[in-house]
C-alpha cells in the first residue's frame, strides 16, 4: 500500500462551535471522527463538555490509533486568541464565505504554510466569526448550505489533497485491510514485533 506523508504540511486543528447536547450528539461525534480520519491533528469541542463524545473519540483512538489531541469546555475565544499567538491561521468553513471552487482562498490559505484552526458551526455561529478578528479566511465548500461533516471533509481532502485517505495512524491495535469483497480486520496482540491475529 502506497504510505501516505501529511508529516511535513501544516497541523489542522478542527473547533466545533455551537454543540448542543441532546440534538447534537451523533453529529459532532461524527465532526470528530471526520476531523481524526481525514488527517487533522485535533478536535477541540468549544464552551461546552460531553463526556459521550470523549469517551468515543478516546476508544477510537486508542482501537484505531493516533496521535489526535481532544479537548472540550475551552472557551472558543480563549482557543482562537491563542492559536493567532502562536502564528496559526483561523479558517471559518460557511456557506457564506470565498468559494474553495471559484475562488483562490485555498491557495492564499496554503501559500502562509500556517497550522491551521477550522472552526465549523452547529446552529447559527456568532457574527463575530467572520470578522478578520477571529477569521482569517471565511470558506465557503459551495454557497449552499449543507453539512459541517461534510464541509470539513472536503475542506481537508482539498488541503491535503487525498494524501491523508493513505495516513498510517500510530500504535492502531485494529487495522483493516483493504479487501475487494467482505471485511479483512487484523488486530495487533501487545507490540508491533508480536504476531497480528485476524479476527
Ligand atoms: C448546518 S450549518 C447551520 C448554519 C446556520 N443555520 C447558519 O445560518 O449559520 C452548520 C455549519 O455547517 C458548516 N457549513 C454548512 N454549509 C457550508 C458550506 N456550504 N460551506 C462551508 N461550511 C458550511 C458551517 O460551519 C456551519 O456553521
């Protein structure tokens, strides 16, 4: 299998505004799980703690591997404010925004070679987002409004530009192998020396 090497390119960290408990689980679980597969380094749930989402991330991580950073309850302006002290970008993902298509937002983005934040929304984001304060590019995955899943996913396969669908994840104890047909899943036993056991 041809590895894949996102290791020199920016970080991206990925903050989930706006979530809300008893409506948003599935979804900002799936945000999460979007943001880890698809080569960002981090998830930060902004404002606010759920104890299901890090319970899943953190089983995921430890099955699957990482490394990826979660976080939760950090107020989303102390996030921003701290990420723009240490040199990073602050990507907004909305509708509204420069067209990742038409326009040369993504290139502008890449050409700083920053790490990044991408903030993504859940129900109407503050204003205060798409000021050059907080946003330092406001992208729009289209002018319709969808999915922030969706969103992310094509913002980070664009950026990465399809590498990360090739990431290795470290210390995974499951891994899939890829099969034209059927489920192929290997589990490692103790350390990656020790013989693999399908399951
Ligand atoms: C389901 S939308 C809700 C938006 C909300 N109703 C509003 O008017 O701001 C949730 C999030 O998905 C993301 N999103 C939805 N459509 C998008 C698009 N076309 N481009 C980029 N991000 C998008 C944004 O981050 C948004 O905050």
């Amino acid at each position: 299998m041809k590895a894949s090497n996102t290791k020199n390119l920016p970080k991206i960290f990925v903050l989930r505004w706006g979530h809300r408990p008893k409506r948003d689980l599935r979804l900002t679980t799936h945000v999460a799980l979007t943001a880890r597969a698809l080569g960002a380094s981090g998830f930060i749930l902004s404002d606010i703690e759920d104890e299901k989402i890090k319970t899943t991330l953190e089983k995921v991580v430890k099955n699957w591997g990482g490394p990826f950073h979660f976080e939760m309850g950090t107020p989303w302006k102390k996030v921003v404010k701290e990420w723009k002290a240490k040199g990073g970008s602050v990507v907004h993902l909305t509708a509204y925004g420069e067209n990742i298509e038409t326009s040369d937002v993504l290139q502008r983005i890449k050409a700083l070679n920053r790490d990044i934040l991408v903030i993504v929304g859940s129900q109407k984001v503050p204003g205060e987002f798409f000021s050059e304060n907080v946003s330092d590019f406001n992208v729009a995955i289209g002018n319709q409004p969808h999915s922030e899943c969706a969103s992310l996913a094509v913002f980070l396969d664009r950026f990465f530009e399809g590498k990360e669908l090739a990431k290795n994840f470290m210390g995974a104890k499951l891994i899939i192998i890829p099969q034209r047909r059927g489920k192929k899943v290997i589990r490692k036993v103790n350390s990656e020396s020790e013989i693999r056991k399908e399951i």
